[in-house]
C-alpha cells in the first residue's frame, strides 16, 4: 500500500454527486417507450451509475415490486435524463441500450419507487481533504456556591457536535471529470444526494475496488457551502471545496 512520507497514510476522497436521487409511482412509467418521469432539475448526467428501490416513505415495511425490467440493488446506468421534464431512461450496461421495461411495476402509498446514484467514486483530481469536528459547551454553573479564598470555577458539560470540511481540488479539460462536478454541485438548488467518504487509509483489493474492511475512513451525507477558486500563472487551477455534515458522520477509523 503506497503511503504519504509524513503521514504513513493512503488517502483519498471519495465523493457521491448532489441532487442525484428521484421518486416515482407506477404511474411515472411508460413501459412502452421505457420511460421513468422522476422530479425535474435533478443532477444526473449520461453514464452515472444508480440503483432502482422500492421505499416506504414512512419507514415502514417495504411492499411493492419494481418495473419488470429492473432489479433492486443492480447497477443501471443513465442513458438520458432531460432535466426540464424529469424523463429518465437507463441502460444495464455503460454506453449501452436502454432498458426494456414490461410493466410499471406496483407500489401503493406510503410506498414509492426511488433511483439513486449507485456507489461512491474517488475523485482523482483531489489535492487534500480536512474536517474537524467541534463540540458545544453548556454552561451548568449554579448559584449560591459558599465563598472561598479562590474564585469558583464555572461548570460544563457537553452539548451537541458539529463539524466543518474542506476539499483543495484542481480543475481539468474533462467535461466528466468528478472535481469539476464538485464545484458546479455547490450551486445545485437541491443537494440532496451529496456525500463524502474521507479516507485516512484506502485499501485497494483488487483493481480499483476499495476493501472496506481494511480501510480507514469518515463518511456522511453533506452541504456543500461554498467553492473558492485560485488562478495563478504558476500552478494548475485550483478550488477550494468547503462543506458541513448534513447528519451524524460514520467514522470507522478500524483496520481488520
């Protein structure tokens, strides 16, 4: 495993694209022209990979089937999606046809089908990534503490926690590139969907495929905040990617 002089550590930053996931009802499909009208103005591009689901938006039991021609947790890849309509069409493999559907599958409320951006993809256009995690304090001092020779100290105890990250990634000539679509993501409207996963170590099994069990890493969804860009006739084109947890981090810093 290849390793940073200072650190001794692999890193990398692994990143999932904002406002990539979308609903739909049986009633959203044209199995005949193989089209899935999801919300509109989301971020999917031509050849992102996504995942087919059926959800129950009240976190109760799952009960529904998906379209025939869709498997749940199988790896679909966008082969159109027109943002001003919401038409989705897929295809099984990458750059391939799209998929044929049979039925519109069947999902009564509080059920809803879902598609989703299928996995995480280290971006290689990284320089460095930081996150610092911070906690409240909560000032539980009382009052009527009998005097003494020294002033009393003030009592804490701590509140809830809060983090702050930041990625340095540098721009390309690849339209496709995932540090390009970094910086444009922090102007989406909708950035549901966002995620990082920070790792401290990355093992690679085979491939490029991550052994998750051997690597270190911190995960979580995100808002992205602001993208600071610095142009300079020295270096290559950098942006400074800021972000905030959108929820409680995974941190798995354990190597097996």
């Amino acid at each position: 495993m290849p390793a940073t002089v200072l650190s001794g550590a692999s890193g990398a930053f692994a990143y999932k694209p904002a406002s990539t996931g979308g609903t739909f009802a049986p009633a959203n499909v044209v199995f005949a022209s193989a089209e899935i009208t999801i919300e509109t103005y989301r971020n999917f591009k031509v050849g992102d990979p996504v995942k087919f689901s059926v959800y129950n938006v009240q976190g109760g039991t799952v009960a529904g089937t998906l379209p025939a021609g869709l498997v749940a947790g199988t790896t679909y890849y966008v082969f159109s999606y027109v943002a001003a309509t919401g038409v989705l069409k897929v295809s099984a493999t990458l750059g391939g046809t799209s998929v044929t559907l049979t039925t519109a599958g069947t999902a009564a409320a509080p059920n809803e089908f879902r598609v989703d951006y299928a996995d995480y993809a280290v971006v290689a256009q990284v320089r460095d990534w930081t996150f610092e995690i911070t906690r409240s304090e909560i000032d539980v001092t009382t009052i009527g503490q009998a005097p003494g020779q020294y002033a009393p100290f003030k009592n804490y105890i701590t509140g809830f926690a809060d983090g702050t990250g930041s990625a340095t990634v540098y721009m390309t000539d690849e339209d496709s590139a995932f540090a390009n679509r970094m910086i444009e993501d922090v102007l989406q409207r909708n950035q549901v969907g966002a995620s990082v996963r920070l790792y401290v170590d990355r093992v690679v099994s085979s491939g490029t495929t991550t052994d998750e069990t051997k690597s270190r890493s911190i995960a979580m969804d995100v808002v992205l905040t602001s993208a600071s860009m610095n142009v300079n006739p020295d270096d290559a084109i950098s942006v400074s990617i800021n972000f905030r947890p959108a929820g409680a981090p995974t941190i798995d810093l354990s190597q097996v």
